[in-house]
C-alpha cells in the first residue's frame, strides 16, 4: 500500500502559517554534535523523515540524544561507539541518506578516521562528492574508495591547516571542511566557500563551542584550529524553502496569508524574486503578509525583454524554489524563462504541469519559458507522480490551485522534507487528505 494525497483545488485559503525548521540546516548541525563531548541543545528541529534518520544514526553511534520537548533535542556525544561506522548496519542506513555524508568530517577530526557508504537522497542529477574528499586530502586524510563495496575510507594520523580553494562553492562540501579543520592544527583558508545562512549558523554555532573561525557569511572563511570544542545551545532558522512556497502558493489560490516567524534578514534576495513575478507581499515585524489578488503581473526588465529567473550559488537565489517559481508563472500575466543552472535534471516534472493545462516549452534540460494564463483559464486536476522533494511541493501548489481533483502519489518523498504538509495546510482551509492506494 502507497500513500497519495487528494487534493481538490480552486479554494481560497486564509489565515497564518509557520515554516518549519529548515531541513538543510538541520542536517549540518546534527553532525557537528559529534565534535565534542559535552551537551549540545538544538530547537526547532523538523519533524522529517532525513533529519530523524540522523538521529536515529547518531543514536547507533551511542551519542546520548534527549527529547526536551517538540523539535527540541539534547545531544551528548561523550562515549561514541566507533565500531558502528564500520558495521554491515551502517552501510546500510548511511546509504540510504544523502546527509550522512557530513558525518565524515567531525569523525575524521574527532577520532582521524572516517568511512562512508555511497549516499542516496534525491534524484535531481549528478552531486558529485568530490569537493569533501579533495579538501580531506588537502588537510592530510588519506583517501580510498573501494567500488566493489561502494565505500568511502578516511585516515589521518593528524589534519593540518592548509589554504583550500574549492571547485565549486558546494554547501554540504564547505561544512564538512569546516568541520574537519576545527580540530585541525593551524590555519585553514576555505576560499570560494558557500556562504547560505544554514552554513553561517554552523559556523556561528562551532564559534560558541570554541572554534574560531572568521570571515562568516563570505566566500572566504579563515579556520584557526582548536584543541576541543565545549557544548552549546542552537535553535534553527526557519526553512526559507517552505517560506517561499507559501508565498507562491498564496498567489497561486488568490489567497490572503501570513507567513509568521520568517527572519526576514536571512531570505536573502527571495522576496523579490517573487515580487518580480508581480506578487504582492510585505514584511510585519518578522512576518510576511500577502494579500489576496485576482492576478499578478510578470516585470519585464528594464529595456523590455523577458524576464529571466535563474538559480545561483547564494546570495543568488536557490534552486530549490525554482521549481515553486515555475509553477507560479504558469497563473501570471507574462512570460519568464526559467534557467536551471546547477543540476541536471530537476525539469523534468513540467510535463505533469503541462498535463494540467499550463502553457510551458521544456528547452532542454536546463531551460524552460512558461506562458502565463493570468488566471484566466486554471489548471485543471490530474493524477500525477511526485519526482523529488522539490517538485513535489510545487506539484502539491499546482493542485491546490487547479479545479477538480488532483491525486499526487510517491508523496514519502514530499514526506523527507515537510512536516505534517497537510494537516498544517487543512488549518488554512485546504482541501486535503491522505488516502492509501
């Protein structure tokens, strides 16, 4: 038996909403736990399935872990069962969880060695693991990879400080190395680092339990190695990918909706990129209102050619709202091309949309231009599949706006990244339930 959502769409929704934790965070912080051996205390923790799976691997490793309260945990990593990492066990849960590739620094660093079996996660093309590997190597692990098995190997009699500039500003590849060269002896130089919000609370987080690293919040972070990190007390950001997708999704069903508890000052250039796509929306204390509107209006730039929305490193705008993006400008008034530069295969879900009536042309694997209906003729209900976490939410948008009834199967792996979607959706008036099938 599978599960599905049924949706009946075309309801105006109202009231307020609260992002949850933000996932992609979570999966860093939870890793860093393993650095010291004092009590490490983390709210606002997302109740998803990749960030329960980590905890469920660092239970394995007989960190200590205490339920405090709702999305509130105690961490205490004082007695680390090291012999699980090698185990059958692991390589069978580590696999199954792209995040357990951040394990790898704070072991190497915590115990000078580490082992890895190839991760799994979504399907959205190739994420190479080469950035984590080539920055252990640079601050002295020894590096093997064993195809046979589909494991990773990491030894290091010491790490040492070193001047690393990084092929690609990768976010999971910049925190594993940050974690790794905490503990290392001397200065690291990280240059072309990732610079997103989620890796400046890590950073921030590692400074209150010792570490001293400088330049947060730029492409280049200056690591002064430590001898050992203390405990401390975090709480999470909100997850800007679920902010950003209720306010498309207010958009999309005409609705009038507060997103509360937002940070404004960490969403970066996203509110207006959706004020681009002429949404309207404003900041309240630390809240984003958006009014009901009939409809919403593309921009062009300024000499009058078609906008352009594309996906950069931070502070660029994420790729993970650009499939929320796409399915908005299907209901505007204008034309956008939608360029996905960073992975490969994250596209392909238009044609479900293109199912639903939207007017869309796929360009190649990267590129699509979406012709807005402007609300004038909407989507209509389909049976469809979700393809990964990301296309997922966009397709649930897309339901919630169409007429009719729309059934969305393969929703565990809406499940892995969005606590309680529907229940917490039901509470703003959505029409949604889930069915087994």
């Amino acid at each position: 038996m599978s599960n599905a959502f049924e949706i009946r769409g075309g309801k105006k929704l109202s009231g307020e909403i609260t992002p949850q934790g933000a996932k992609n965070e979570a999966l860093q912080i939870l890793c860093a736990v393993l650095l010291t051996e004092d009590e490490v205390r983390i709210s606002n923790i997302p109740d998803i399935k990749d960030v329960n799976k980590l905890i469920d691997i660092l239970q394995d490793f007989n960190v200590k872990v205490t339920k405090n309260g709702k999305g509130d945990y105690t961490f205490k990593a004082d007695e680390v069962n090291f012999d699980y990492i090698k185990s059958q066990e692991f390589k069978k849960d580590g696999a199954k969880l792209r995040g357990s590739v951040m394990i790898l620094g704070p072991m190497l660093a915590r115990f000078g060695e580490a082992y890895l079996p190839t991760p799994g996660g979504d399907k959205i093309g190739r994420r190479r693991l080469d950035t984590h590997f080539q920055g252990f190597v640079e601050l002295g692990a020894e590096f093997t990879y064993d195809e046979e098995e589909a494991y990773y190997s990491l030894r290091a009699k010491e790490l040492k400080g070193k001047f690393i500039l990084l092929e690609e500003a990768s976010v999971t590849g910049t925190a594993n190395i940050v974690m790794a060269a905490v503990l290392a002896k001397g200065k690291t130089s990280i240059y072309n680092a990732a610079c997103e919000p989620y890796l400046q609370q890590l950073c921030k987080m590692l400074n209150r339990m010792g570490a001293n690293i400088s330049g947060i919040g730029s492409n280049l972070l200056i690591v002064e190695g430590v001898d050992k990190l203390n405990g401390t007390d975090h709480r999470m950001l909100p997850d800007m990918v679920e902010i950003g997708s209720w306010i498309g999704l207010a958009a999309m069903t005409k609705s009038e909706i507060t997103i509360k508890d937002v940070n404004w000052n960490e969403l970066g250039v996203i509110p207006n990129t959706f004020r681009k796509l002429g949404i309207e929306l404003e900041q309240r204390g630390d809240d984003i209102y958006i009014p009901s509107q009939e409809n919403y209006k593309i921009q062009k730039f300024i000499d009058g050619s078609i906008l352009t929305v594309s996906d950069a490193p931070w502070p660029g705008f994420t790729p993970d709202l650009l499939s929320i993006i796409l399915v908005v400008a299907t209901q505007a008034k204008g034309s956008v091309l939608i360029h996905q530069k960073m992975f490969e295969s994250r596209l392909f879900f238009v044609d479900k949309l293109i199912d639903m009536g939207a007017q869309i042309i796929l360009c190649d694997p990267h590129r699509a231009t979406v012709i807005g209906m402007n609300q004038e003729t909407p989507l209509r209900g389909t049976s469809m599949v979700s393809p990964d976490i990301r296309a997922g939410n966009a397709l649930l948008i897309a339901a919630l706006s169409a007429e009719g009834k729309s059934i969305i199967q393969n929703i565990e792996q809406i499940d892995r990244g969005y606590e309680n979607i529907d229940e917490r959706l039901r509470a703003i008036g959505a029409d949604i339930r889930r069915i087994e099938q």
